[in-house]
C-alpha cells in the first residue's frame, strides 16, 4: 500500500519541476522520536523541508506549506526530478560525509535568510540535529543492540564503524555545534510565550538545549519547575543528573 502522496512543485526561476512525498500520517507504522524533538515516521522525517536547492539552476527557495496552490499533485508533462535529488539536497544521508554535506548546507541556508527569525529558528533546529545525527544512532554500537538481533553481525561491525567515525567529526566540530545551539537558545526563548500552542515543547527544547551544550544546573533548574513527569521528561532528567550530553532515543 503506497504511504505517502505524491507531489510536484515548481522551481521559481528556472520552471524546473520536482517530485515529492508527503508521508500520509495515518499510514505510519512506526514512529522514533529523540530526545532533541527529531521525529520519524516510517524512517522519513516529519519535520518538512522548507528549504530547497534547485537540482537544476542551484536556487534556494523557501516553501512554508507544502499546500496548494504551492504544489500539485498533478504529474506535469515534462520531465522532473525525482526527490532524491533535491531531499536533503539530494545528499546521501546515511553516511558520514552525506551528514557533513548536509551541516555545511545549512550552514549556507543561514547565510540565504537574511535576518528572518523564524526562518532562522528553523535552519538553526535543523542544523543541530544535523550535528546530532553523526551521534544520533551510537546507541546501535553496544554489544545488546547486536545481540537483540535487529542487525546480523556483519552489518552492526560496520555500522559500528560507521558510528564511531561519526562520533569523531561530531567531537571534532564540537565547537561549532555548541555555538549554534547557544543561537538557537536565544531564538527559542525569544520565540514563544505561553499563548503559544508549541510552549510547552520549546520549554522542553530549552532543557535539551541547556543539557546537550553541558549546562546541567541550567537543565535541572527548568526541570524543577515541571510538576509533570512524563517517560521524556523522566529520561531527559536521568541524563542530566548522569552529566550526560548526546541526544538519546526516546522511543523507537
Ligand atoms: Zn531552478
């Protein structure tokens, strides 16, 4: 059964047409969410891609919702290019070098946004979790993640490769991926009041936050101020208090 619809979009200056998915979300059969708010559904990203590169002339364009009269969801009668060439702009995401390209073209997002906030909010979210996901998985390199048999021997080794290498460029760019959560701090705490339908997850972003860049009495100090303990809240509060920094699996 085919979980996702089927759309196109026009780039705006070259005409050239591209393809899309959108997940239809009442077909989703599993869900994994971390613990820095990333959330799959079905392995495809719930969070949509608001910036595209064009595969065909390079320009940047910004689609806010992925609605008509945006896209169609009519096949045009030319040729188009397919979603991996323009999805995550068209970089192979499970590898370590598709993870870097992918930092290094936010990176360059930034620089497309001049000075919207909300437009930088968001390319500063994506590119943490950009950083994160050269970690994200390090789970899958412990001796019970192979031995609960989701990966045969020979895939988790190099797996396990692959996540140790990953775990050298994130430690490497480190720096960098602190300084760009301190903005996105800014920005989040500048962004929502408590009319706000997302208040309550950005508070939980703000604990994130405080506890990935190492600012553990800052985390807890949040965390005191919530009376409810959900199993997220629990375990964000568990690594705190372990005075651990990478972003976890919640569920999945
Ligand atoms: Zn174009």
């Amino acid at each position: 059964m085919i979980k996702y619809d089927t759309f196109y979009i026009q780039c705006p200056k070259c005409g050239a047409w591209l393809e899309g998915h959108l997940v239809k979300s009442e077909m989703v059969n599993k869900s994994i969410l971390y613990s820095d708010g990333k959330t799959l559904n079905d392995n495809y990203i719930t969070e949509p891609q608001k910036i595209i590169a064009c595969p065909s002339c390079s320009h940047w364009f910004w689609v806010e919702e992925y609605k008509e009269p945006v896209v169609t969801y009519k096949k045009p009668d030319v040729p188009y290019y397919n979603w991996n060439h323009w999805r995550f702009f068209g970089i192979h995401f499970n590898s370590v070098e598709g993870r870097l390209a992918l930092v290094e073209h936010y990176k360059q997002c930034l620089q497309a946004i001049d000075n919207d906030k909300d437009k930088e909010l968001y390319v500063r979210r994506l590119m943490w979790w950009a950083y994160n996901d050269l970690v994200r998985n390090n789970y899958q390199m412990h001796l019970n993640y192979l031995f609960s048999g989701k990966m045969s021997f020979n895939v988790w080794r190099k797996n396990r490769k692959k996540q140790k290498l990953g775990r050298i460029m994130f430690k490497k760019l480190h720096d960098e991926y602190v300084d760009n959560m301190k903005a996105l701090l800014v920005l989040v705490k500048g962004r929502y009041t408590p009319d706000d339908e997302e208040y309550e997850a950005s508070i939980l972003e703000i604990i994130e936050l405080y506890r990935e860049m190492g600012e553990y009495e800052e985390a807890q100090k949040i965390l005191d101020t919530i009376p409810r303990r959900t199993h997220y809240i629990a375990h964000i509060e568990k690594e705190v208090k372990k005075r651990h920094d990478f972003v976890f699996l919640v569920a999945g």
